[in-house]
C-alpha cells in the first residue's frame, strides 16, 4: 500500500542540511615511496593511501558526527540530500546541534595544539618509513581549513503546482510518509535483532528504540494521516507495561508482536489506516499478542496446529476483559 504526502507540509517543516568536514589524515602513496621498488602500470592497480597521523586522534570527530546524524534521524525524516524536521521542534534540535557543535571546536583546538607532537609520534612508531610520512606532513593552518562542522536551515514554500520546473520538489515531498515509514522499518528491524527476537525477558533498557520511533512518529505526524494511529498504537502498548521489573509473558508477546508490524512498511500503512477506519489500538494489539502467541505453537510443535492461546492469568491489562478477535493476515508478519 503506497503513501503520499501533501504538498502543504512543506508549511510545517523546515529543511536541514548538516556539513561535517573531518580531515582523514591520509595522502596518496606515490611511486617515490617504494624507492624504486618495480611496480603494476597504472591501467592496472593503483596505489592506496598512506596515514600521516594516528587515526585514533580523529576518531573523536566522527563521534560527533554521528552524534548529530543520530538526533537528526530521531527527530526527521531524510529530504532533499538533508532532514525535514518539525517547525515547532526546530530551536530545540539547533540548541543540541550547537552543543555538537561547541565539542567538535573544543576537540579541533585541542587536537591542533598537539598536532605536530601527535605527527612526530606517528612518524617514531613506525621506524624505517619515517620519510614517506614526513614527506606528505601539512601544517596545522592547512588541517584546520579541512575541519567544520556546520548546518542550514531553510523554510521550502510549496511550489506553484502548474509549474513543471517544481515537479522533482513534488515528487520528494510526496515521498516524504514513504520515507518516514522506510525509516520506522528500518529502525524497527535493528530493535528486533538486538532487543527482541528470540527473547523469553527482556529489561525496560529495550524499550529505548520503541520511544525514539514513537517520539520521531509523534514529532512528524503531520507529515500523512497514517503516522498519528501508528504513534498511539505504541503509545498505547507502553501504557499497559508493569511499571518496573522484567517485562515477559503475554507482555512480551504484545512488543514482539508490535515490532514485528513496525518492520513490515505495508503492513504498518495498512494497519494505521484500519485505526483511521475505526479499529482500536487495543484491538490491533490484541491481535498481534494473538498472532505472536500462533507462531510461537508453531515453532514448538512442528505443525500447522493454530489451538494455543496465552493463559488467561497471563493476559495483559489491556486484553483482560475483550473477548480475543480473529487472527489478522499475517502480511508476512510472522
């Protein structure tokens, strides 16, 4: 089931474009390396790069930047070679970017103050190469020209639709649900392998990457009208988890069942238009924990028996007094 945004979003969101530039510290290898040394023509292999620093010294500025590609992932949706991000949570996205962006210039000074230490290090580690190392060394003014980090904003007024020059801004902005849900799946499926398949217990920690997808998904609901159900749908599990302890059980069941929706795109269109239709976000769990309770029989019984159901004591508060409904298509689900 396909999805597509209206143009008038464009009113809501603000588009972001991130630019960090991190020195690699790496020159290319010349054939005046090898000291004469009988190497392949250039047709057929090329020669690779050589370190003129320890990378370890860089490491701290890829943090960072994954640092910020992490909070602009959480909290929009990837657009135009950047993020779209909510209007109305734009100061509080740039109040962190300018935290990033006050940590990479404290460790750029810092790493600059003991560059030429740091170069003369790498060249007493590695004995017998010292001048292939020291014959590719730049100053400390060049290093910094090639370190920044920095980001744009800008507001996209909605194109003049009778205007063919905009139609390649349409065609984005009307992928913008496709995308967010793509990124709901993808964000769902590293949750299941690392928190959730195979589990017979999981701790309240696995419940992290359920909350950045909710608060990404309640951040952005305005962006197609299937985000909204499929936001409560999530909030609604949450609020039917024990408060502490383990979470195992019918519970469990519930957030596999849940998971497993979220990585399933098609799926999650489907089901967030069957809340807009009508159906509850209890009985859309109801039937997950249902589904997930079916294939867990499966698994331990080798057949096609559907007769297993989850003991009543162990039904969840949510499930306690409804009766329990078919079972959904499975949509390649489980």
């Amino acid at each position: 089931m396909n999805t597509q945004t209206d143009i008038k979003v464009l009113g809501s969101l603000l588009a972001l474009h991130l630019e960090v530039n991190i020195w690699t510290a790496r020159k290319k290898l010349s054939p005046e390396d090898f000291d004469g040394a009988k190497l392949p023509p250039d047709d057929l292999a090329s020669l690779g790069s050589k370190r003129v620093c320890d990378p370890e010294d860089l490491k701290v500025f890829g943090t960072l930047k994954a640092r910020a590609v992490s909070l602009l992932d959480r909290h929009g949706v990837r657009f135009l070679g950047g993020w779209a991000i909510p209007e109305s949570q734009a100061d509080a996205i740039v109040t962190e970017l300018e935290q990033i962006l006050q940590d990479f210039n404290r460790a750029k000074d810092d790493f600059l103050s003991r560059y030429d230490e740091s170069v003369r290090e790498w060249i007493a580690k590695h004995p017998g190469w010292e001048q292939i190392i020291f014959d590719s060394t730049v100053s400390a003014d060049y290093v910094r020209s090639h370190m920044g980090f920095c980001w744009r904003l800008y507001r996209i007024v909605p194109p003049d639709p009778a205007d063919p020059v905009m139609e390649g801004l349409k065609d984005e902005v009307e992928g913008l649900g496709q995308t967010l849900f793509g990124e709901v799946s993808k964000a769902a499926t590293e949750a299941w392998h690392k928190c959730f398949a195979g589990k017979t217990e999981i701790t309240r920690k696995a419940l992290s990457p359920l909350k950045t997808i909710h608060q990404k998904l309640s951040g952005l609901s305005f962006v197609e009208p299937r985000v909204s159900p499929v936001a409560d749908l999530i909030h609604t599990a949450f609020e039917h988890l024990p408060k502490r302890g383990r979470i195992e059980g019918a519970n469990l069941l519930m957030l596999q069942g849940l998971v497993s929706l979220l990585r399933d795109v098609d799926a999650l269109i489907e089901h967030g238009q069957k809340i807009m239709d009508g159906t509850s976000s209890k009985d859309v769990l109801s039937l997950l924990v249902e589904g997930q309770t079916d294939a867990h029989a499966l698994d331990a019984q080798g057949d096609d028996s559907l007769d297993a159901a989850i003991p009543e004591d162990d039904m969840p508060p949510i499930f306690a007094d409804m009766p329990m409904q078919p079972i959904i298509p499975s949509c390649g689900l489980w």
